[in-house]
C-alpha cells in the first residue's frame, strides 16, 4: 500500500468521525435548551421558586450529557485507531512494509508463474519479492558451473548472517589440510560479509524471522596434500538440512580442492536480498558433483602489458567462483620479463618495463597463496626459445657469449609475428644452466611440480638459418626442446614433471611430431579446430589441452593493432560460441579411421593483452571465462539454451558482488524480465 492511499484512507475515517461527532453535539444542543412550561400560570414568587429548581435540574443533566459525549467520542476516536492500526498490519500480513527501506520503496515485486519470474509494479501485488529470490526459489537451480550428479533444491529460504556460519572440521587426512579448509573458509565468510556490507542490511525487516545458525561440517577422506594435483579428485557432496533454529550443512570430499568447490557451491546457495536487508539462504539441498575435465585452465598475458597484482588475485577469486583451477600466468615475452628471480636478476634488470613493472618473489608467493586456498594451481611460463627478447641481451657482458640472437631486428616481419623479436641461442650452453635455475625457481615459488610448461611456440627458421647455416633449424628446434627439458628435470629434483606442455606449432606437425616423445611431452592446442595439424596431435595419441584460437582466444575481434587490418585472429567470440564449443565430440570420426583414442586432459582460455591493460581485464574475461568454465566442468550437451542465460546472469551478478567487472550479457531490461528476450 502506498503512503498515499493510507492518507486517503485515514482522511475517510477521521471525516465519518467529525461528521458523527457534528450530529452527537447538535442533539446535545437541542436537549439542553433554556427551561419554559407554557401550560400553567405562576405568580412571579411560584416561577422564581420553579426557575431555580428547573436550573438545578438542567445543570445536572448537562453535566451527564457532557460526560455521555465525552465517552462517546473517545469510544470513536480508538474505534478509528484500531480500525486504521488492522488495515495496516492486515496488509503486512500479506506483504512486506515498504518504508524500511531506506525511505525509498521498491518499485517492483516478481513471481513465479510458470517457472519463470514475472516482473509487476510492487502496488499491484500482494507479495513484495525481489528478482534475487524469486531467481532462487523459482525453477532454475541458479548454480555456475552446473553440478554434473543429482541436485534437489528446496523451494524455501531463511535469513542468516555471515558471522553466524561457523566451520566444524569432522575429520582430515592431515594438518596441512585442515589449515587449508580453515583459510578457505575464512575467504568463504570474507565473500558473506562482503555481500551484507554492500546489502544495506541495516534495514533488516521484522517479519523475515529470526536468523539461523549456519553450522558447516566437512569431512576429507583422501589425499593428505592440499595442492591441486594432475590426480586430485575433485568431486564433493553436499547436504543442507534444517534442525530446530539450525541449519547443518555437510560436505564430503576426497581432497581439500574438492571440499573448496563445496564452499563455492554453499556461496551460491546464498543470497542477499535488497527487500529484505538480510543473507537469505535456501533452507534444504542435495549436491553430488565432480568435474569432467581435470585441467581447466586461464591463461593472462602479463608480458605485453603489465597488470598489477590486485588484479590478478581478482582474476584468481572470478576463477574460483566458477570452478576454473589453473591458472596460466605468461609471465615473460619478447616485450618485457617482469619477473625478478634471485637466482638471475639481470633478467628483470634488463626485461622490464620499469621498477612499477616487476612481480617480486614476494607477489607471486602472494598470488600462490591466494590460489592454493582457492583451489588453484599457479603455472608460470617462461616462453622459449623464441619469444625472448632485450632481457636475455647481457649474455657477452657477463662473459657467457651472446644468449638470443635476432632481438629487435629489421624488419620485425620477416623473423618474428609482432615487434620485437628475438630467440634463444641453440647451441650456447650457458642458456641451459640459466634455464635450469629459472625452472628451479619457479618450481619452489609455485610448489607446482607435477605439470610445467615450456613454451615453445613460433620459432623463425631464418633467424636460426642465418646463424646456424650448417644446421637445419628444425634440427637445432627438435635438440633444444630436449635440452630445456633435461634442464627441468634437473631443476625439479631429478624427476620429469607428469606433464611437460608444449604449444602446437611446426614442432608438432609431421614429421617432427613423430619424433616428440609422447610419454614426456603433452601438447597445447592453440590452433584452430578445424586446421588438420591440430586434429593431428590429437590423432596421434599425444596428452592435450585446448584452446583452439577460433573459439577460446579473448582478444579477438578488436582489430590489429599494427594496421587497419581485422586483426590476426578473426571475429569476436561471443559467450554463447564460446560455450557452443564442444571438439571432443569429434572423437569417433577419428576413431572410426584407426586413430588413437583422444587424451584431452582439459582446456583453456586465453587472453593475449597486446590490446587490454589494467582496469579493462575484467570485462575481456568476464563472463566469457565462465562460458569455459561450465563446458569444462559440467559438459552438458544442449547449447546456450534459456536457462542458461538466465543462470550465467545470476552468476555475472555475484562476480560484480566480488568487485569484477563482467560484461552484462544483455540489457538490464531483460534481466528484470527473464525469459522476455529470448
């Protein structure tokens, strides 16, 4: 009801109460009129006699008419009270107050009529519901990524507060463990507080009930290492029951990566409603959920153009929110090496842009941290041996001869794809003993030594050629590959990490593919889908990860940089493309022809930042990244369909709760009316 027909209302009533009060004083006017008896004559003695015992009597009846009225109109006046004070709580029956909302009533309500939330003016219906709940109570289940088992989702909501949810470890394989959960779950009630500080919970209505208690039990049975691993299971269980004014909520996992995505699951079971000022949570669920790829990945270029570290630890946080667990940092490139490594500084001291431009080994442990709580491994890559640049110029000063050949050279585009160039020097063995302390390092920053990655990609053959004239530059290719990764085995202790990447590139087409062990290397599939020497890696038997440039690079579809041309990689790929991209259904064809079957151990999305810098990250990644993400994790096989719309907004909304700017999908308009632009 609004403030106006409430003053209607109550001026009807107080003017009945002044018309009937008007009508009770003109009778009384009428019966205390001045005393006369015209039927009897008095002598002037008898009439005086008669007039003051006639004025006794008349004053005594004006004061019992006087205190008659009295209660009459105290009688109307709480009549009117009471009538006016049902009206009011009679309407908070049926719906919400609208004035406790920061004096600003909500002006629309939504309800779900066939399972779909319908918008409608909030004065025109009886139920006041924000878009938010009604999201979450109508049909969709409003997760991102999709759980892969069973899900049962209650229809029902209660109020809690961030600092009411607490932890109950029931059983760990380890300390270590246990000490992850515990700095997980700090993250997971940081994200709550996060929500109610922005939620205006302040405000929080009476008639939503008192807040539950949130009691979160976990139970890890599994692995007693916290880090994500190339073996580590990461499915979950989750339970939510309510008991007497407690809500219980149990996860059961294998391994702590597993028992972190339950929290992540948990976040999104929980709401802030803007009507009712207050973290709504659903009152009951049933989870079962595990991912169908094991890597998946994101890959951010910080070479090109430098990004502070806030913002990569953001990225980390958007990754987990959508189940995303690697996370690729292209750490160095011909452009810069911001990376100061002790072991050789004058990489930094020569590469860098600028000393605001240099991650120290205090940010990356930083980083590190952040990812390990989150589920997350850190792979930094080095790219080599082309791909190197001013950074690698010190070689003759030091007395070490020249380490890179072709850095910065006339012109750029006849030795290298983008200004400037460069590559390592092949046949210098000091190039090695550095590349063996680098991978050392970044190993014990990282504590990531079951997978690493080379590089490896774009070597120009004339560089090579014009140095090397006795060798064939695929020769001198093929030997430092396995050189580089004799130097890592060196580095990581003396074992080979399960999985060595390699990008695709010429090293990978026949017949140099087959000379590529296929039980040392895995390949990184960045070309596109449909080009043959990518299905070939695959036909091949080789471990693989995907990221097929005309599907999941991100800085496509801005234009080049270098020229008024459309760029080097097409147009720009949507969400729903991107989402749309499933090549591993393509396995039969090739099996049909005697190929061996596919190892694709999972996939990633690149953003290439020739054309992207801090401050513009979020909205290039986000929510294409989180297209990848539910392929990766959940696989289904319908397309973009309506319910998928409607969730990934949903999520779009929570990551811009976690301060990232996603990209809307659409116009604000068709998120208020689900279902109206599809």
């Amino acid at each position: 009801m609004t403030f106006t027909m409430h003053a209607r209302r109550l001026w009807v009533l107080l003017t009945c109460l002044f018309s009937s009060t008007s009508w009770i004083w003109s009778r009384f006017d009428a019966m205390a009129g001045p005393p006369h008896n015209g039927a009897v004559l008095m002598t002037m003695k008898s009439w005086g006699e008669a007039l003051v015992r006639n004025a006794s009597a008349h004053f005594m009846r004006v004061g019992r008419l006087r205190r008659a009225m009295f209660l009459l109109a105290v009688a109307a006046c709480t009549g009117v009270a009471l009538l006016y004070w049902r009206q009011q709580t009679g309407d908070q029956a049926h719906r919400p107050i609208h004035s406790l909302y920061s004096g600003i009533e909500p002006q629309w309500s939504w309800v779900c009529r066939n399972e779909r939330c319908e918008r409608l003016l909030a004065a025109e219906t009886t139920l006041l519901q924000s878009l938010a709940t009604c999201n979450m109570l109508c049909a969709s289940t409003q997760l991102w990524p999709q759980p892969t088992g069973p899900v049962s989702l209650a229809t029902a909501a209660v109020p809690v507060r961030a600092d009411s949810i607490t932890l109950q470890v029931r059983s760990s394989p380890s300390r270590e463990v246990s000490n992850y959960l515990t700095g997980a779950f700090s993250l997971f009630i940081k994200d709550l507080k996060a929500l109610e500080r922005n939620g205006n919970t302040e405000s929080r209505r009476n008639d939503i009930g008192p807040t539950r208690e949130v009691v979160v039990r976990v139970a890890v049975n599994g692995s007693i290492d916290p880090r994500l691993l190339i073996s580590t299971n990461e499915s979950y269980k989750l339970t939510m029951r309510p008991s007497d004014n407690v809500l219980y909520v149990d996860i059961a996992a294998y391994s702590f990566c597993g028992a972190r995505h339950g929290f992540e699951t948990l976040s999104q079971l929980i709401w802030i409603d803007p009507y009712a000022g207050s973290l709504l949570a659903l009152e009951a669920a049933s989870i079962e959920d595990s991912p169908k790829f094991k890597f998946r990945g994101l890959l951010l270029d910080t070479a090109r153009n430098f990004f502070p570290v806030n913002e990569i630890i953001r990225t980390i946080d958007a990754m987990a929110a959508n189940k995303l667990n690697t996370f690729h940092w292209h750490i160095s490139d011909s452009q810069s090496f911001p990376l100061k490594l002790n072991s050789v500084p004058q990489l930094t001291q020569h590469g860098a842009y600028g000393p605001g431009a240099i991650y120290t080994s205090e940010d990356v442990r930083n980083v590190v941290k952040r990812a390990k709580l989150r589920g997350i491994r850190v792979l930094i890559e080095v790219d080599t041996p082309a791909h190197v640049g001013r950074a690698w110029s010190w070689g003759p000063a030091a007395g070490f001869g020249p380490l890179a050949h072709c850095v910065e050279v006339e012109p750029w585009s006849a030795y290298c794809g983008e200004p400037p160039c460069g590559q390592l020097n092949p046949k210098n063995p000091h190039v090695y003993k550095i590349l063996e302390k680098v991978y050392s390092e970044i190993i014990q920053l990282t504590g990531v030594d079951d997978i690493f990655h080379l590089g490896g990609d774009e070597v120009s053959e004339r560089c090579w050629t014009q140095h090397f004239n006795d060798t064939d530059p695929m020769d001198l290719w093929l030997e430092f590959t396995n050189r580089a990764m004799t130097a890592l085995q060196r580095a990581n202790g003396g074992k080979l990490p399960e999985v060595t990447l390699l990008w695709s590139s010429r090293l990978t087409r026949s017949p140099y593919l087959e000379r590529l062990d296929k039980k040392r290397f895995a390949i990184q599939i960045w070309g596109a889908s449909r080009w043959p020497e990518s299905r070939a890696v695959l036909d091949s038997g080789f471990r693989s990860i995907l990221s097929h440039v005309d599907a999941w690079y991100l800085d496509c579809g801005f234009g080049s940089w270098r020229d008024s041309s459309d760029g080097h990689c097409g147009p720009y790929r949507s969400w729903q493309q991107i989402y749309e991209h499933r090549p591993w259904i393509e396995e039969m064809i090739g099996m049909a022809t005697g190929a061996e079957p596919w190892r694709i151990d999972g996939g990633e999305v690149c953003l290439w930042t020739e054309q992207s810098g801090p401050g513009g990250v979020d909205a290039r990644l986000w929510p294409r990244s989180a297209a990848v993400a539910e392929r990766l994790w959940s696989d289904r096989p319908e397309g973009a369909t309506a319910d998928v719309y409607l969730r990934l907004d949903t999520q779009r909304t929570r990551l811009l709760a976690k301060g990232v700017e996603a990209m809307p999908l659409w116009p604000r308009w068709c998120t208020h009316n689900p279902n109206a632009c599809l």
